[in-house]
C-alpha cells in the first residue's frame, strides 16, 4: 500500500474540504458518507479537474454545513498546506492500517486523538518522520524526543 496516490489525493482532499468549511477532518468524513469510497475509489479521475473544484462539489453534494473548528487561524507561523498535510495522514494511514481496508483506515486515523496534535500547527509533531508518528498512534501518546 506504499506510495498509494489515491490515497494521498483522498486525504488531501479531506484537509483542503475542512480547511474551506472549518470542520474536523472525522466530520467532514461524516458529511461524505459513501462518496468517502467513491472519492478514494476514484481519485485518479477526480485528480484531473482542479482539486478546489472537486472540494466545492463535495461540499455543495453532500451539503457540507461550515463548523468552527480552524486550526490554521490559530497558527503562529507559516503552515503547511494541504497537500502536505495530505502526505502526513496518507503515510500514518499506510504505516498503521490495514491494506485491505483503506476506507476504514482513513476513517480511523482521522477520528483519532492524533488528528488534532497533527494539525497543531504551533507544535513541530507534522514534521516528524513518518515511523515517529506510527508509534505516537500506536502507543496512544506523544513520545519523547
């Protein structure tokens, strides 16, 4: 499942819908229901038109209402955009999930207590290696440096 770009898109996806809405990535996932799949399913098809527009047809279709959760307006300093935040949830979704079950896997790393450590953007946990993360994910907890 290394390098899965339909994964990738779909997680950058997720961030870009959330940062456009001001959800939490758990409920935007909610939002999508079924088209979660048909957008992982998919994502090469989708990836050919503008990834903003695709976002705007997801929240429009499936009625994605703007919360309060914004992570970004909190940030200090320059944050990372959701492409790259995209590749840090891909890869913790690789390294931690089964690859039978992709669906599930994004939908269980997006709803767990790591998202929000994740998108502290006042924090350096985004940056960390990929294997650092995987082990804060499976243990429950930050580790120490």
């Amino acid at each position: 499942m290394k390098n899965d770009n339909n994964l990738f898109y779909t997680c950058s996806l997720i961030e870009l819908i959330s940062r456009i809405t001001k959800n939490r990535r758990i409920d935007v996932i909610r939002y999508l229901g079924d088209d979660l799949r048909r957008i992982y399913t998919h994502a090469d098809v989708f990836h050919c038109e503008p990834i903003e527009k695709v976002a705007d047809d997801f929240i429009t279709r499936d009625d994605i209402k703007t919360g309060g959760y914004d992570p970004v307006a909190k940030a200090k300093y320059e944050i990372p955009d959701y492409w790259d935040i995209g590749e840090v949830f891909q890869r913790l979704i690789e390294d931690t999930c089964d690859s039978d079950n992709v669906v599930e896997g994004i939908k269980s790393v997006f709803g767990s207590w790591i998202t929000d450590h994740i998108l502290n953007f006042n924090s350096d946990l985004y940056y960390q290696p990929r294997d650092y993360l995987a082990e804060c994910y499976r243990t429950g907890k930050i580790l120490a440096a």
